[in-house]
C-alpha cells in the first residue's frame, strides 16, 4: 500500500501535472495516457470514500481516520466511479466509512437468514438462487455501493454465503484487500469455504454472520507491496 503522503503527492502539482508520459502512467499502474475526449479533462483526481474530492487535493489532511490508500489506474476510475481522468486517481478509504460498509455487509447476511428461513417455512426448503428469495431485495438496499456481490451456495444441511468486492474491482489493488468479505451460513459451511485460513475458520459460526478482518501479516504484506 502506498504511503498516503506520496500518493497525494501524485496527484498535486507535482508528478502527474507534468504531463510526462514516460514516468506517470507507470507510477499508475497504466499502459497508457488517456487520449482523446474533453481537453480540460482532469489529469488525475483524489477520491476519498467512493466521492470525488472536489477542493485541492494538495490541502486535503490525512489524519488517522484514514484506513488505506490506493494509487488506481484511469480505466478503474471510469468503470467504477464514472470519472473521466487522463492517469487516474488516488483512492482513499477511511475507518468509519469501512465500519458502515462491515455494518451494512452484515445486515445484509441477516436479512439473507430471515429470509431464507421464511423461504423454507413457506417451500420445505432453502433457496438456491437470491432470485427466488422474497423481502431480501438487493444489496443497494443496505447502502452497498455496486462493486460488492453476494455469492449464495447451497449446501446439503442448509447454505452459506459470502458478501465482499468483486475480483474486477479488487484486482487494482494488486494484493491489498482493503475489506474482506463477510460470511453467514445454515447448517454446514459450503466446502467452498475450506480455502479460508483456519485461524479465520474458527470464527465462522452457525447463523452468526462475521467479516473476517484484515490482519496484521496483512498489512505488513500491503505495506511492502
């Protein structure tokens, strides 16, 4: 993870604004300037909790609120964020918009419980699909932005699912995952899940949904990266 300092350096008046096309994509992460589209397009922009940060980006303070910070390409900003950048953009995620973002995931998974024990009262079984589940609704229902998706597996005793980013959206990140998903199951945990370490295995318990937080081996990887 890029320390904040620098990557806000990225996006002052320095690196980027210089329009060197040698050195500033590859700082990036990108192939390529952006060609083409509106001149007074903005050559990179400061993003802080999925909003674009619209004052100077330089006079922007970083205090200890802030969780993470990430240098992402111009291509992500535009699929993710719908912003037009010619290099991309610094991404900034602070602890209390990561915490409403884990609340959010959670309630999710327990809206998925309530719901898929009225599916079984009402059919004589779980769900197999989040389509044929009534009163859940859809993740933006629980203030999720849409880069995050629910993958519902059945299993032979019941279901588990999991709430997290897709891998397209994590993929920028390059090893750093800024929120890891949150799990809820029924019955056994789908063999799906073996792949979790099982230090974070031991806290998966039966209709008690849980995030698995990043740890500290984690973040020195991040730190390294």
């Amino acid at each position: 993870m890029p320390n904040i300092f620098a990557a806000l350096l990225l996006v002052s008046a320095g690196t980027l604004a210089s329009g060197d096309p040698t050195g500033s994509a590859g700082v990036l992460g990108c192939d390529s300037r952006r060609e083409g589209g509106d001149p007074d397009m903005p050559v990179s922009v400061l993003v802080i909790d999925d909003e674009l940060f619209e004052g100077d980006a330089s006079t922007w303070y970083a205090d200890d609120n802030v969780y993470g910070v990430a240098i992402v390409c111009w291509r992500w900003v535009e699929e993710y964020l719908g912003l037009e950048v010619r290099l991309g953009a610094t991404y900034v995620l602070t602890q209390q918009y990561l915490e409403r973002m884990r609340e959010s995931r959670l309630a999710s998974l327990e809206a998925l419980i309530a719901a898929q024990d009225h599916h079984r009262h009402a059919h004589g079984a779980y769900a197999e699909e989040l389509d044929d589940l009534s009163g859940f609704g859809v993740l933006a229902d629980y203030g999720l932005p849409d880069y995050v998706q629910l993958e519902l597996l059945p299993t032979e005793a019941g279901w588990g699912a999991s709430v997290g980013a897709t891998k397209r959206w994590l993929a920028e990140f390059h090893g750093w995952e800024p929120a890891r998903p949150c799990y809820a199951f029924v019955g056994t945990p789908p063999d799906e899940w073996e792949t979790i370490p099982n230090e974070d295995r031991s806290e998966l318990v039966e209709r008690q949904p849980v995030c698995l937080e990043r740890r500290v081996a984690d973040e020195a990887g991040s730190e390294g990266g």
